[in-house]
C-alpha cells in the first residue's frame, strides 16, 4: 500500500506497466506539442504581446502624453478629451487612480504604436468587447502595436484591483472608418 | 529517546501511534476548520456581491472580505492542514516519534499568532490590498507581519517534519524506502522550503517599507518574487493533495501504486520544474522578454504537468487494479461503480481527482500559455481556475481525509453519517459551479476583484454582454451550494469531535484486506482508467485548439 514501504526493497527495478508507459510518453510528447505551439505562434501568429518596454519617469510620461493629447485634440467627452492622433503613430495612454486618459478615436484597420503607463499604482487594462488584458505598471512604458480590427466605441475597464475607486475606472477607444 | 508509553498501538492498522504528535495533528487540524468556516463565510460574502441582483456588500466591505477571504482558506486554512499532513506522514506511517514537539508547539503558536494579526490588521479596515498586496499599494505594517510570522511558524513546522524523517531513519522504524505517500509529503516539503524563502526575500523589505525603513520597492521585482511565494505554495498544495489521494486510495480500497517508480518520478517532476510557474502570472507584464516567458511558463516544457498527469492515470490505475482483484472485473466500469461512492472519503478523494484533472488542470495550461494569456489575464477566468485546483482538488481531498482522520486520529466515530455521505457532493456540484461560471464571465471579459460590474458611478458607463450577468447569478447560486456542503462539513467534523462516540477496537475502514498483488506488470489490466484518461485527453486537447481559435480572431497585436 502506498502508506506502507514498497514491498519490494529494489522497487526501481520493478518493471513498468505497459499502459503507463504508453501515457507516459503521449503526455510528454503531448507537452513538446504545446511548448512548440507557443513559439510556431510567435513566428506565423498576428497576436503577441510585445516585449518593447522602457523605464519611465511618471512625470516626463505624462508630459509626453498632454502633449500628444493637446496637439490632436478634437472633442472633449465627460471632462475626458478625445484624442485622434495620426495613424501608425505613437500614442500615449495614461493610467491613474481611477482614470484612463485620453479617449482615443483610431482608424480601422491601421496599425498605433500604444504606450501603456501608469502615474501612481498598478492598473489593469482590460479592453471590452474585445478582450485584450495587459498589466499596467508604474514606471514602466509598455509599448504594443495595435490594429483595430473593427469599428464601433469600445471600453477600458480597470481589472488590476487600484482602491476604493477601482470600479469606477472606465476609458475609451473609437475606433471608426 | 521516546519512551514506550508515548505510544499507543492503532487497532486499526497496527501502526504505532506518538502521542505528541497526535496532539498536534488534532491542534493544527482543529484550527484549520476553524479559518476554513471564517475564510469560507468571507467568500459567500464575495459571491453573493458579485451577484448582481443581490450585491450584498458595499465596496469597502467588499474588498475587505475579499482580501480576508484569500488569506484564510488559501493560506491559514490549507497550511495549518498540510502541517497535520506532514507530521501524518512522517511520525504516523513511519511509527516514529515525533522531533522537537515543543519546536512543533512553537510553530503552532507562531502561525496562530500570525494568522490572527493579519486577520485584525484586516479587519481594522486599512489593509484592503487583497491577497496579493500589490506594491506600490501600501497595507498597515502589522498585515505584513503577520504573514512573516505565520511563515516562520510554517518552516519551523517543516523543520520537524525533516527532524522526524532523520529520527525514523536512526531509529530503523521502517523497512527499505518511504511509503509513497510520505514521498508526496517530503515532495511538498521540499517545496515549502523554497516557497517560503521566496516570501520571506520579498515581504521582509516589504514589512520595512511600509514603516519607512526602505524608500522603494520595484513593482514588477515585487510580482516576480511574490509569485516564486504565491504559486510555489499552490504546488505545495498539489503535492500534498496527490499525496493525500494515494492515502485515502490505500486506506479505502487497500490500493497499492502500480508501480512506484513511475508515481515517484511524477513527484520529482514537481520539486525540479514547479518553481518556474510563477512565471505564468508575470505574462501580460512589460519587461520580460517573450523567450523568458515562453520557457517558465512551461516548466520547461510541461515538465511539471506532466508529473500532474501521471498522477491523473496511476491514482485511478491503482484503485482500479486493486477493485479488480477483488473480484469486481465486469466490463470496463463495474470496478469504478462498486466503489464505495457512499464513504466520503473515497467519494470527496475521487470527485477531487477528476475535478482537479478536468476543470483546474486544463484551464490551468490554457491560461498559462504565453499568447492566450492575453485573453484571460485578470478576468474571473483565473479565479475560476484556481477554484477548480486548489478548492475542488486541495480542499475537497483534505476533508475527504479528514473524515478518516476523525476515526483514526480522534478516535470518534464520524456524526451524522447521512449528512456526511452527502456532503462531497454538495461541496463538490458547488465548486464545480463556481469554477465553470467564473471561467464562463471571465471569457466575456469580466473582472475579477470588481465590485460593480454594471459601472453605476462610472464617469464613462459600460454593459457586460447579458450572459455575463447570468453567469455571475449562477456563480452566486453554486456558492451557496458549495457553502452549504462546507457548513455541513464543519457541523459533521466539529460535532464528530467534541460529542462523537468514542472508538474502540479495529474500524473496518477498507470492506476488505489490502491487495497484495495486482499480478505482474505484464499483464496488468486497467482498461477503464485507460478509457478515462483518453476521455480526458481528448477534452484537454480540444479545449486547449479551441482558445488558440479564439486568439486568432483577436484584434492583430505585436
């Protein structure tokens, strides 16, 4: 019994039950399957998050950002402005208790350069429908190249806990013709 | 050197029993119900806020039960149990004294101690920074010591496990190897070791931090060390629960590993490639490059869930085998329908097993595969994961065994045997449940550790897709049934040892003698346990090209 000593003093000798053995190697072959998928997907697939990031000052981070949202500004919406910078361009997202900052309108279809940082905790950016999660750190710019796939008004929710005010951290994307 | 009148000798199965240590199995065990009923009442709390038609809580409530909720059934509950684990296996099965008591003591009173003022520092209102304590999010320091303390506590706890391995070799105790089962124990010790150094290098600074004595603490450097704490002790949990498996296989059914080598080498597995796992939280993260991420977050390619899946065939292979030659050799499946699905223990241990293979294995790999990440990251999908490993597998197997430890350790008779009998498949059809409808929301992309999934106060409003909220009414519902099969639970074993009758003589735990012989390898004949794992490995592949599907359907990201 398996809360008795092995019976036999010389049990690596015992030899291996055939359906164990044929488990054995499916499952280890099985797990080279799936370590390989991971690398073939970074070589044929369109989703991989980037590993482009940079230390960042919070500070000059923002300025980076006001900046870019001054230059394009073209509305405003809840106190939030709305931001259309031009296409493959850098574009620079702020995360900050409990707000993501600018609204951006993107063109359908072209690829931003979005930068991800945050001013004081770490955040979560979730983006509703689609269903692209990133962490957000402060003193980290995260960079991903983004292609919108679809138009219509898509959301940012907060899904790093951030306080009190977590749940109230909502952004937007547009994303149009 | 232990005198003879320490010991007493079980009736049951003639093993020699130190009465220090029992006393310490039954203190360690004793307060783990009691954090798994408060941790357990903290979690009905988050369920049913999270169910939005009943939004029991409001928000600073919320995050304050959640944050309690993690800290004392993942650590307090589960830790103070694989203690009673540990000196099980060793002092127990190994008929030998326990090492250091009063040391064993010590560490009793220090986790105790520990658990308690993180609980209060909790409670004060000031440390809401949920289980993970994210910096630079800033939790009173007395919540940080009081998880140091009660992880000093714990490694002194398996200091003494260590001490009584050395003493029962000295003492020539036992014959030839370790039972397999003390292996799993040794497995999970081994771990804990590192687990808890990788907290200790992290929450120390992180103690000093919050009373000033350090200015700053890297985020990203905080995540990559807390998890080396965070996951490593899950895999403590993994190795203790298979452990317990195989324990409750054989005092049951009399079931006997079909072949050691194989169940050992699954559990070497685990102490070399598990540790690379907390690389699976870090995958959404900026600052890590991809070849990092890809080569940890398969423990060196799947190394590990290989261990996993072994186990997932020679658990059921043995019972199986042992069913057999007792005559039940029907078909493929007579041997799994006369097994003893009326004694909680088997049926707690062998919902336990398929639960853990089928709901926390899979979504696991998925979740931790490096592009698919990106789809699940911080979704209700991870919570609805580890429900399905560490709730359905850890917690389901360690009360399954708890309903053998109250007759052979307390020498009660179990309460209630009606309620009892029923009660893994109350808790079991509950986790199930919360894991499947917390995956389901967290596919649509709602958040976990949110309050108000309908965005009220809001400055920019959003709606989840209506199924959503299904999902989390169904999560609320499946967590009253879970809560319900944990209070039963609670009264059966609590009863059972306060006002049990007590035993005397030899119990007939097994309805039979121990299998000596399953014949001999070459004509072994599990063919049931062969149709299952098939079963399993078809769903597990399926699910698994399923979400890659899924990714390529995701807007083009680089």
């Amino acid at each position: 019994m398996a809360i008795q000593p092995p019976e036999s003093r010389l049990w690596w000798k015992e030899p291996v039950a055939k359906v164990e053995l044929i488990w054995v190697i499916v499952a280890f072959l099985w797990g080279l399957v799936m370590f390989f998928m991971m690398i073939y997907w970074h070589a044929a697939g369109k989703q991989n998050i980037s590993s482009e990031a940079y230390r960042v000052d919070p500070a000059s981070y923002q300025k980076k950002a006001e900046e870019l949202a001054e230059k394009y500004k073209t509305g405003e919406r809840a106190g939030i402005p709305i931001v259309k910078p031009p296409a493959g361009s850098d574009i620079y997202l702020i995360a900050r208790l409990w707000q993501w900052w600018p609204i951006f309108e993107l063109e359908k279809g072209k690829a931003y350069r979005l930068h991800i940082s945050s001013l004081d905790w770490q955040h979560g950016f979730s983006l509703q429908p689609v269903n692209i999660n990133l962490q957000v750190h402060p003193g980290y710019d995260f960079v991903q190249t983004i292609t919108p796939k679809d138009k219509g008004e898509y959301t940012i929710v907060c899904n790093e806990y951030c306080g009190i005010g977590h749940h109230q951290m909502t952004g937007k994307i547009m994303v149009v013709d | 050197m232990a005198t003879v009148s320490e010991f007493r000798i079980c009736p049951t199965t003639g093993l020699k029993v130190h009465s220090a240590a029992e006393k310490l199995i039954k203190a360690n065990a004793v307060v783990a119900v009691v954090f798994l009923a408060i941790g357990g009442l903290f979690g009905l709390m988050v369920a049913l806020t999270r169910w939005q038609a009943v939004h029991l809580l409001p928000a600073d409530w919320f995050y304050l039960a959640l944050t309690a909720h993690g800290f004392d059934v993942l650590l307090a509950w589960i830790i103070f149990f694989e203690i009673a684990v540990l000196y099980f296996a060793s002092a127990i099965l190994l008929n030998c004294r326990l090492a250091a008591p009063k040391v064993a003591w010590a560490a009793f009173w220090l986790m105790l101690i520990g658990a308690l003022v993180a609980n209060v520092a909790v409670l004060q209102g000031g440390s809401s920074v949920m289980f993970t304590s994210y910096v630079p999010m800033k939790a009173a320091p007395h919540f940080y010591l009081g998880l140091i303390l009660f992880a000093v506590g714990a490694l002194l706890g398996v200091a003494v496990f260590f001490g009584t391995l050395v003493i029962a070799k000295e003492e020539k105790t036992y014959e030839g190897s370790l039972p397999l089962v003390t292996f799993g124990a040794v497995t999970a010790a081994i771990i804990a070791v590192y687990t808890i150094a990788s907290g200790a290098i992290i929450l120390i600074p992180t103690f000093l931090w919050s009373i000033g004595l350090v200015s700053h603490i890297d985020t990203l450097m905080y995540k990559l060390v807390w998890w080396g704490m965070g996951h490593s002790s899950q895999q403590i949990n993994v190795s203790a629960h298979v452990a317990v498996w195989y324990a409750i296989a054989a005092l049951v059914l009399g079931a006997k590993p079909i072949s050691e080598k194989v169940s050992r080498l699954a559990f070497l597995f685990y102490i070399l490639f598990l540790q690379l796992a907390s690389a699976h939280h870090l995958l959404a993260e900026p600052g890590l490059s991809a070849e990092w991420k890809v080569f940890n977050t398969s423990y060196a390619m799947y190394l590990a869930v290989l261990g996993s899946m072994i186990h997932g065939m020679t658990v059921p292979g043995s019972i199986e085998a042992a069913q057999r030659a007792r005559g039940f050799n029907n078909g493929l499946f007579q041997w799994l329908r006369k097994a003893p699905w009326g004694n909680p223990a088997f049926s707690g241990m062998f919902l336990s097993l398929v639960m853990f293979g089928f709901i926390g294995g899979i979504s696991g790999v998925v979740l931790g595969t490096e592009q698919i990440n990106v789809m699940m990251h911080n979704t209700l999908y991870v919570p609805g994961h580890f429900h399905g490993t560490v709730v359905a597998g850890t917690t389901l197997a360690f009360m399954a065994i708890t309903y053998l430890l109250v007759p052979l350790i307390f020498r009660r008779e179990v309460m209630f045997p009606k309620l009892a009998k029923i009660q893994p498949y109350l808790f079991g059809l509950g986790v199930l449940g919360i894991s499947v409808f917390m995956m389901g929301a967290g596919t649509l992309g709602v958040a976990r550790r949110h309050w108000d999934m309908n965005f009220a106060d809001a400055a920019l409003t959003f709606d989840y897709p209506p199924a959503a909220f299904l999902m989390m009414a169904l999560n609320g519902l499946s967590a009253v049934m879970a809560a319900t099969g944990g209070l039963i639970f609670i009264v059966v074993v609590v009863g059972s040892v306060l006002f049990g009758k007590k035993v005397e003589g030899k119990i007939d735990l097994t309805g039979g003698a121990a299998v000596a012989k399953y014949g001999s390898a070459g004509t072994l004949k599990i063919p049931g346990t062969a149709v299952l794992v098939a079963v399993f490995f078809t769903c597990f592949v399926l699910y698994y090209f399923v979400n890659w599907k899924y990714l390529s359907e995701l807007w083009p990201l680089r």
